[in-house]
C-alpha cells in the first residue's frame, strides 16, 4: 500500500444504498466537520438492493405481512415481532421527517406514498388465524385502525381486483390498514447522499473496495477506480460497510474475529408487473398472503401498488430463484469464493434442515411462465396474462449464521456485524433491512462510537424523537407520532 496514492477520511462508508446513506445523512449532521467518503462500485447510487424494482418498495410495519406474527403450537399469536418491527419503521419515519422538515431533502412524494396495507387469506383455518392475528395487534396504538372481514362485499370495496371473479361461496378473511407505505428507497437513498454530498461528503461512483486492512490504527481501505483501472487507498479510523450481498466478502477480507463462522445463501427472484393505466386505477393496495411452504419470508406472495418515478403500476410476486451472485451485477463466483475454512461446517450445516427451502427453489425454477400466473390467479382471478410482464428482482444473501448446538442457522432478516474495538461494522442479510435502515443505523452508532454517542444524543433525538422509547406502550405519543409524519411526508393519517 506504500506505493499507492494515499488519502485520509474520518468515515468510510462502503456502498451507496440506503444503509450506507442513513449513516452518512446522521453523520453528516452529527459530524459536520468530519471528512466522510461514500464508496460504491456501480456507476449509480442506489442500483442494487435499494433500487424500486429490485425490492418490493414496501415500508414493512407488519400491518400486512404473516411471517411476522408466525402461530404457536397452541394456535396462539404472539404480536412481539410485529410490534417490533413497527416501531422500528416508525424510527424510519420519523428520521425521513426530520430531512423533510429541515430542507434536507425535497418533496417526499418522490420517495413515499400512502398504499394501505391488506393480509389475505383463503379457507376456515387461515380465515380463523387472520381473526386472531388481528385480535392480537388491533389492541396496540400503532395498529388500532386495522380493520378485518370475512364478507366478500367488504373485500371489493378495499381491492376491487382480488374481489372480482371470486366465488362468493370461498371462505375468505382479510385485514386493511390505511396507515400502510409504498416506498421508493432508491429515490430516497439518493436524496440522502445528495444532501450529504451537499454538506461536504466525499459521494464517488465507480469505486471498487477490492481489499481492508489494519493500517496501525486506522484501516486502509483500496479502492479501484472501474473507469481508469487504478489503484487508491483510503485512510480511516472507521469504516461501514453497507455494501448489500458484498458485505459478507469484504467483512472477510478484513480479517476481523467477528466475521468467522458467518456464510451466506443467495437468492434470487422476479416480479410480474402491469403498467396498463386502465387495471393500475383499479388497485390501491399491498395485499400479502401466506407464504408456501419451506419458502423464505423475502418471497411471500403479494399484489402491490407501486409508485415509481412518478407513475403507478402494479406488481405481483416474488418468484424466487437461484444464482450464486451475491448482487445482481455480481459475479458467479461469489458464493464459492465465500466459502472459507471457518464457515465451512457452518455453510454444510445448514443444508439438513433446509431441504423444504431446497424443495421450493426447485419448483419455483421449474416453474413455467404459464405456472407463474396460476400464482397470480389465486389473488386477482379475472387477472389477463397479456397485461402483464417478466421483471427481474434483485439477489438477497440470507446470512448464515455460527450456532453452537446447530453448528449453523440460516436466518431471515438482518445481522449487525461489529469489530470489538468498534472501528468497523457492517449489514448482513435483507428484509427488512431497508424499512428499519434507520434503527439500525443508530444502532450502529452505539456500538461503533461508544465514546461519542452521549454528546450526539440530543441531536439524535431531534432526528428522532421517539428514540429510547416505545410507541407501542404509550398510545398518545403513538398517535401524535403517526400524525406528525404523516402529515410532514404528506401521507393519509
């Protein structure tokens, strides 16, 4: 590294999506005197996990989504995680209100809409647990205006095109919530790193980290510049790295304790998409249903509402898929060079248990487009397969993860990774890592900046006032919460 051109940051975060550009939005206000860099390999910002159709766009409240109200034995519904991971958005919101009141960012119609949020669900045994489901969240603030119903004229009024074509003698339940999100976070990442770049953040496109090293106190980070070719390092006592399914190899490649055992599983999907202007009109909602068996929770089934640079479509799926790239634009080596001595059990480990995941990724390979639409069906049965077409998702590297009675456990959702010495830190996983992007940045802050995260404290909660409290245990700061960013993100409240 002597011989390469050398330069010195206070921060450097790697990747430009939305984990990386909450940080370096915080910092930027935190630290308005730090030389902070943003490095990311694309020529654009946002392109990857973040990008509007790579994601399902939604703002993942648990208003509609099963996985996260999963039912005992017992057939008792526990709302912990839903509430949860409702609080965790509403951190989000509040953040993204922040921005908006405080010109840091422009119109928020460019990043988030109001769509209502719907379950939905087939036959007296799913009917009765959406019944329960329902009963255990509408007790909370934060879900006290979902409605539920069995009656088929209810279903038409809230989602015309999942109602029409349906026999009337089906048993049918579903939930609605108007408090529910559709969300652009490529946009939105975007807006972030403009305004970071505007307050002096370094934002570089084209920028490859090919390698991290300890560099005495600091870690030099070497960069590839994809347009010249060339070689440079950056210097700095901290580094993040939000690089989506790149997080896994880089954190590798620093050599940290922390990182050994970890692997991950790429997976892959596609969406079915309409943009006739005439069935869009018809359909104002995310509607989720239950997801197939052994399927991983990115790839429950829904018909969603989107808001995409500037114009409405609608959009159903997942479908998902295999490739061992751990980004789309990635390479299909990634997978296989993952796999180190100290995650080899761990990555074997996980295979037994998992072969109802094996099974499905087959069917859902095999799968036909004809078969696919069958899918579609189940939700919008006067559905016209002309109106529709084939768009490519973007890859999710579920984390496996080091367990001492299992060896290794692949889990569903995201995976803070920290140095103990907190000079570095990253984001393993996916859903909902985009939604909560905010909580989990602050909590990144903590553990990175544990020296500096009393003094920031005030300016943290202006950011976000409800931070260190719970929503969900005081219903007047609930409501007033939900009202104020909805009215500061214009949303229906």
């Amino acid at each position: 590294m002597a011989d390469l051109d050398v330069t010195r940051a206070d921060a450097v975060l790697i990747g430009g999506g939305i984990a990386s550009a909450t940080l370096a939005a915080m910092l930027t206000e935190l630290e308005p005197d730090w030389d902070i860099v943003v490095l990311e390999r694309l020529d654009s910002l946002g392109a990857e996990s973040s990008d509007a159709w790579n994601n399902a766009g939604t703002g993942h409240s648990a208003l509609c989504e099963l996985n996260y109200t999963p039912q005992d034995v017992d057939g008792s519904v526990s709302p912990a995680k839903a509430i949860a991971i409702n609080e965790q958005f509403q951190v989000s919101r509040q953040f993204w209100t922040h921005l908006v009141e405080n010109d840091r960012i422009g119109d928020p119609s460019r990043f988030i809409h109001t769509v209502p949020h719907m379950s939905f669900v087939h036959g007296m045994e799913n009917a009765d647990y959406l019944r329960r489901r329902h009963e255990a969240l509408v007790a909370n603030p934060l879900f006290d205006r979902m409605e539920f119903t069995t009656e088929h004229a209810r279903l038409a009024e809230w989602a015309p095109l999942v109602s029409e074509g349906r026999p009337v003698t089906e048993t049918i339940a579903a939930t609605w919530s108007p408090d529910g999100t559709d969300v652009d976070f490529g946009a939105l990442t975007r807006e972030m790193l403009d305004f970071a770049s505007r307050a002096g953040t370094t934002v570089a496109t084209g920028s490859e980290v090919v390698d991290l090293r300890r560099m005495g106190n600091d870690w030099g980070v070497m960069v590839r510049s994809t347009a010249e070719d060339s070689l440079r390092v950056v210097r700095a006592p901290f580094v993040f790295v939000g690089a989506g399914g790149y997080a896994l190899p880089l954190l590798q490649k620093s050599g940290i304790e922390e990182i050994r055992g970890f692997g991950g599983f790429p997976i892959s999907g596609q969406w079915l998409r309409c943009t006739d202007p005439a069935v869009v009109a018809r359909h104002d909602a995310k509607v989720y249903g239950k997801a197939a068996v052994g399927a991983p929770p990115m790839s429950v089934p829904h018909l969603d509402t989107r808001h995409v640079g500037g114009k409405r479509s609608l959009m159903f799926g997942p479908y998902a898929g295999w490739s061992p790239k751990f980004l789309k634009s990635g390479s299909y080596t990634d997978l296989f060079k993952s796999i180190k001595p100290s995650n080899l059990t761990q990555m074997m480990a996980v295979a037994p248990p998992n072969l109802d995941l094996m099974v499905y990724l087959g069917s859902q390979l095999a799968a036909t487009t004809h078969k696919r639409f069958e899918a579609l069906l189940e939700y919008m049965p006067d559905a016209d397969m002309s109106d529709w077409e084939e768009v490519t998702a973007g890859q999710r590297v579920q984390v496996i993860a080091p367990d001492r009675k299992k060896h290794g456990v692949l889990q569903f959702g995201t995976q803070l990774i920290t140095a103990a010495d907190g000079s570095i830190g990253g984001m393993l996983g996916a859903s909902p890592g985009a939604s909560t992007a905010t909580s989990i940045m602050l909590t990144i802050l903590e553990k990175m900046f544990p020296q500096r995260i009393e003094a920031w404290r005030p300016a943290l909660q202006q950011m976000v006032p409800s931070w260190g409290t719970h929503l969900s245990e005081d219903a007047e700061l609930a409501h007033r919460t939900l009202e104020r960013t909805a009215a500061a993100l214009d949303l229906a409240h």
